[in-house]
C-alpha cells in the first residue's frame, strides 16, 4: 500500500476526511459496514478516497469503483423490495 503511505501529516489528515466523506458517501446511498460486506466496504471507502485526492472536483467514479459501490447497494436493494437479505 506504498500508494496510499502519506509522510506529510497535512495529507495524511486530507486522506482521512476523505476517507470520512466516503462513508458519509456510501451511508447516504443506503450502504452501511457490515459483517457481509467488511473488505468491499473498506475497499470502496479507499478507492473514493484516492480518487478524490488525485482528481479534486471529480464527478464520476471510475467504472471498478462504480461498480462496487453497485454491488454493495444491491443486497441493501433487495431486501427492500422483496424483504430478503
């Protein structure tokens, strides 16, 4: 995750609130951290993260983060509409 490794504490703080809007993000689509779901969760909140550090103002997700975040909705999608989990 050398990626990711911050040494400049004024990022380090920009990646964490980053972090923080993508759960607010995915908790207002309706997603929320669960057992079933724990490593796509923390996935997606990253790939959001990183991408609004490198592309500030960016509109779209790429098209792996869209999809996952897809992905996680759709359980919360069907037991709202069939009442399964």
């Amino acid at each position: 995750m050398l990626y990711c490794r911050e040494d400049d504490p004024d990022m380090g703080n920009l990646l964490e609130s980053l972090a923080d809007a993508a759960e607010e993000y995915l908790g207002g689509a309706g997603i929320g951290r669960t057992a079933q779901n724990l490593k796509r969760y923390d996935l997606a909140v990253m790939a959001m993260a990183l991408y609004w550090r490198d592309n500030p103002g960016g509109a779209n997700f790429p098209e792996g983060t869209q999809n996952l975040i897809n992905q996680l909705k759709l359980p919360t999608e069907r037991t709202i509409l069939y009442g399964k989990s």
